[in-house]
C-alpha cells in the first residue's frame, strides 16, 4: 500500500458521528484505495453500515472530513450530494429490486434515469451486465419470483449497468447458503477484475470471504479502525480483540452491548 | 434552573414534538413544491397514478355517491312533505352534496381507498429498502414517488368528487320519484333554479385542496414508515387518521374563509 493521494480513493479524517447518546464514529480514520476490494467488518453494531452511508453522502459525519476523489463530500448539498451518488453502485443486503418492474427494467432503470443513451445501447449495456452476472434468463421474470440467489445477482447487475467508481455491498452473503456465497463472493471479485478501477466496498461478518477476496480489511471496533490493512495483517495480528473476532469466541476482551 | 414540575414538563414536551411535527410536513410540502417544478416530468408514472386513482375509485364513488343522494332525499323528504314542498327536494340535496357532501365524503373515500393504498405502498418500498436504494442511484424519493402521486391525486380528485355529485343526484332523483311522486320538470326546474355553479366550483374547491392533503399526507407517512413486520400498518392507520382529521380541519377553514370573505 502506497498511500499516495492517487491510490487512496476514500479517506475518512477524524470522523465523528453519535445518535443521540450513543456514539457511532469516534475519530474514525480510515483510507480506502482505488481499485481494490475493500472488506469493512465488525461485530454488529459497530458503525459499518453508518461508514457507508458516509461514504455514500447519505449521512453528514458531526465532526471531521471524508475526502473523496479530492472533493469533502460533507460540505455537499443535497443536489450536489444526489448528483455524486451517481457514481455509485449498490447491492443491498436483500437487493432492493423495485416489485413493479421485471429484472430488465430494474436492470434498465439506473440508465433510464440517468443517460441519454438511445434504448439499443441501454440494452447492449443491459445484455452485458446480464451476461456477466448470469441472469440473461431472468430478464422477463419479476423480483417475486426469483430466488434469493438470483435476485442479489439482479441486483449486482443493475449496480453494474451504469458503469459506477465505487461499488458497495452491503452484507452480500448474509443469510445465504455456502454454495451461494461462494458464487457471490466469485462475483465479486470477478467484477473487480473486468471492470477496471472499479473500487469495491464490502460491508461483510463473512471472515472466511474476507480472508479469500480482499485487498484490504478495515475491522471497526468502539468507533474506530482497530485494523486497516491487507488480509494477513489482520490474519497476523496479536491485538486480542481482533483475535477474538478471528476465533469467533464469546470470551475475550471484546466488549458486547 | 427553575424545576417545572413533571405535568408541566410532559405538556411542553407533547407541544414541542407535535410543533415540530407540524414544521416538518410543511418542510414535506414545501419540497413537494420544489420537485414538481424539477424535470423529468413522470409523465408515465403520473397516469399511472391517474389510473390507479381514479379508475379504480371509480365504482366505489358512484355507488356511495348515489346512496348518500339517495339517504339524503329520504330524510329532508319527509320533511319538505310536511310543508307540501317536495319538489325542491332536489335543489336542497343538489346544494348539500355540491358544497359540502360530496368534497366531504369523496375525500374520505378516497382517504380511505387511495391514500391508504399510497401509503402502503411507499412504506413497503421503505421496508424492503427500495426506497435507500432510489436514494442510492441518486434519485429523490419525493421526486419519483411523492410528486406523481400529488399531482395525479389533483388532477383526478375534484373528478370524481364530480362524479359523486352527479351520482347523488340521480340517487335523490329515483327517490323523488318513486316515494315523493315529485314531477320530473319540477324536480328539475328546482334543481337548476337553486344550485349555482358557484356552489359546484366550491365543492370542486375544496376537493382540489383535500386531494393535496391526502395525497401529501399519505406519501409522508409511507416514507416516514419504521422498518419491522410492525412499519406498513402503523404508517398506514396513522395516515389514514390523520388525514381525515386534515380534511376536516381543511373543510372549516376554507369553507370559514368562503363565508367570511369570498362571498
């Protein structure tokens, strides 16, 4: 790792965000690097989720400054905000595919939106990421009656589609069956290899996927990155927290609310 | 610092939320404003809505409309016939339903039918985080969800509220006609003789401003709904109450400011 301002893509400075009492973010410092499958984990509750809606804008950070490509996402309206979303893709936890509209539209819908491309080269754009993703089939079908499986892979289609910087997982494999997971995991890393520079971000309690597919791991505990660095660092370290976290044990230091 | 005792301090609190509730709707309704003036206009979504609304509200108001027509004629009728005045019994149900009734009772229909639909709808999006994910790819919920519905809700509304007048109407007729006897050139000479249009513009009126109301409102709970098995049917029975609490509210003031100052 570098860390010179062109590999770094996301750099959160000092962040700070609390919820009433409770504070999320506490000082958080943490880069993220262009191009490079990035895992946040942490116990639940730890602010994983919190750090992406940062990341995304969705939220505004009570003190501190998230550089992003060079532009302090914090100090954006909420125009500015919409418009840098835009190079952004997204895979949620249970995909978030839109009920109305068949996995074509669903898939067609970011570009719709968003392009002024002609309908023909939405659907080449469209016929690519279905390919890629291994839901060519499905295109007629509606969210209802898909499988959990194939909606996530609709739905990393439609993150796909409209060519995003930054792609975002939130828990990918969460709830899924082994053989699943794997296949996800599989997607993951192909897509960070055919689409070039494409920077992904997973938010993840799969240890054994973040260990195989990452680049780098960022471990959140009580506010803060306790680890940030490639896998054998983390696989390495003595801290006994993190250790704890490796193991999967209930004993330790690690404090549970 | 001066303690308040704890009535005291649970009253300021109750004021303080409920305050602060009202200055967020009309933040809701002022961004309301602001995306309908922004493009794309969702011309397809819009008569989507259109449909949705009114097509499908279309035999529930006719149905209700030529009851209450019907029911209205029954009670005043017996009334009038007492006073050998049963041929106005059509112009007075014709007054009624124009400037009171049908706003009334089509707007608490279609509180009932289409807003809790609405609501329903854009909370379960919330549930199942389609609504993050419109905010995700850079899309303004209010735009894509709230600005189609409020604008197909202002558009079709004061048509069915139409609708239900002249449902009434035909109700209170076959009422007239077949229990009061009431000849057919009186009924219909009284009718046009003492319903003015301006008492049809008030009632298209108010339906207009209710149609805004519950389109709003609705919208604003669905998106406001809390994610759990719980969110969609408490979003839902809070707008629907809520709503009808709005109309009424809505109903004494413009119908106020009518009698104060516009007439």
């Amino acid at each position: 790792m570098d860390g010179s301002p062109v590999a770094v893509m996301i750099y959160f400075q000092g962040v700070s965000k609390s919820f009433g009492r409770h504070r999320v973010l506490d000082e958080l410092d943490l880069h993220i690097e262009r191009g490079k499958i990035t895992f946040i984990i942490g116990k639940s509750g730890e602010g994983k989720s919190v750090t992406i809606k940062h990341i995304m804008g969705l939220l505004k950070p009570d003190k501190g400054r998230i550089i992003v490509d060079g532009s302090d996402i914090a100090e954006f309206s909420r125009d500015e905000a919409r418009s840098y979303r835009r190079h952004f893709g997204m895979l949620f936890q249970h995909a978030a595919l839109f009920d109305s509209m068949t996995v074509l539209d669903n898939i067609l819908f970011p570009l719709r939106e968003h392009t002024m491309m002609s309908t023909k080269d939405m659907l080449v754009r469209a016929d690519e990421v279905m390919e890629q993703t291994g839901v060519r089939q499905l295109r007629g079908q509606f969210p209802g009656e898909l499988s959990t499986g194939e909606k996530k892979r609709v739905g990393l289609a439609r993150a796909l589609v409209a060519k995003p910087s930054v792609l975002l997982y939130d828990e990918p494999t969460t709830g899924m069956d082994p053989l699943i997971s794997e296949m996800i995991d599989q997607l993951i890393v192909e897509v960070s290899q055919k689409e070039t520079g494409i920077t992904s971000i997973v938010i993840s309690h799969d240890l054994k996927a973040a260990m195989a597919t990452s680049d780098q791991i960022v471990f959140l505990y009580k506010g803060k990155a306790a680890l940030s660095g490639p896998p054998d660092d983390f696989r390495q370290s003595q801290d006994p927290v993190i250790r704890q976290f490796f193991a999967g044990k209930v004993e330790g230091p690690m404090e549970f609310l | 610092m001066v303690r308040l005792p704890w009535l005291a301090r649970t009253a300021f609190n109750k004021i303080r939320t409920q305050a602060e509730q009202v200055g967020a709707f009309l933040l809701f309704l002022a961004e309301i404003a602001q995306q309908a003036l922004r493009l794309p206009f969702r011309r397809h979504e819009i008569f989507r809505q259109i449909e949705f609304v009114g097509n499908q509200s279309l035999m529930i108001i006719l149905l209700t409309g030529f009851a209450t027509g019907a029911v209205f004629g029954l009670q005043i009728g017996g009334i009038f016939t007492i006073f050998r005045a049963e041929g106005i019994i059509g112009g007075a149900t014709g007054i009624a339903l124009s400037t009171e009734l049908a706003p009334l009772v089509t707007g608490f229909l279609l509180a009932g039918r289409a807003g809790s639909a609405m609501t329903a709808e854009i909370s379960t999006m919330v549930v199942n985080e389609q609504v993050d994910a419109l905010e995700a790819m850079g899309i303004s919920p209010i735009h894509y969800l709230v600005v189609p519905r409020v604008l197909a809700s202002m558009f079709i509304m004061p048509f069915l509220c139409g609708l239900f007048m002249f449902a009434g109407i035909a109700g209170v007729w076959m009422i007239g006609r077949l229990l009061f006897n009431v000849d057919e050139g009186i009924f219909m000479d009284k009718l046009i003789s003492m319903v003015q249009s301006t008492d049809i513009i008030k009632g298209l009126r108010k339906m207009f401003f209710f149609s805004f109301i519950i389109s709003a409102t609705s919208c604003r709970y669905g998106l406001n709904a809390s994610k759990g098995a719980k969110g969609v049917g408490l979003a839902t029975t809070n707008a629907v109450v809520h709503t009808l609490l709005l109309i009424l509210v809505m109903d004494f003031m413009i119908t106020w400011m009518e009698v104060r100052w516009l007439s």
